[in-house]
C-alpha cells in the first residue's frame, strides 16, 4: 500500500494530523500510524478518510487488485445526473 499517499492528501486537504484525527475520532498518535503503515484502519475508518478526503480508496491507499474490488461494493460509485 502506498501509505504516503495518505499524507499527501491529507495535505491537500490542508489538515494536520491531529486535526484529521479529530475529525475521525481517534487521537493523533492512532492516525500517525496508518499514515506511517505501521497499522491500517478498519474499512469504516476508511470510508470516513475517504469521505473527509473527499476521494476514493483507490486514490488515498492505492489499494490493488481483490482489494480494490472489495472496497469498490463497500463504497458503490455515485451515479451521474443524467442532464
């Protein structure tokens, strides 16, 4: 998993650590340890990152194969508007 990846949206999202953390309700040395690979979140947690993030699975963990396709029925793609 490419876990930097994780902190480079988390920067783009222009949010600390500590505050990302808040934001999921565990406390910062927790979330320091998914950023850094040391452990990995639940697939809920990784929905909210994904949600605060404001991207996929995919994206923020670079998640491959029968992985990606498990998460991809976990988090079902948004439908567009027909116009």
């Amino acid at each position: 998993m490419d876990f930097l990846k994780l902190k480079e949206y988390r920067e783009k999202a222009n949010l600390s650590q500590r505050e990302i953390a808040k934001l999921l309700g565990v406390s910062q040395p927790s979330y320091w340890e998914w950023e850094s690979g040391k452990s990995f979140p639940t697939a809920a947690r990784i929905k909210q990152i994904c949600s605060i993030l404001k991207s996929s699975p995919k994206e923020v963990f670079g998640m491959p194969g029968v992985l990606t396709l498990a998460l991809d029925e976990y988090f079902p793609k948004k439908k567009k508007k027909a116009k």
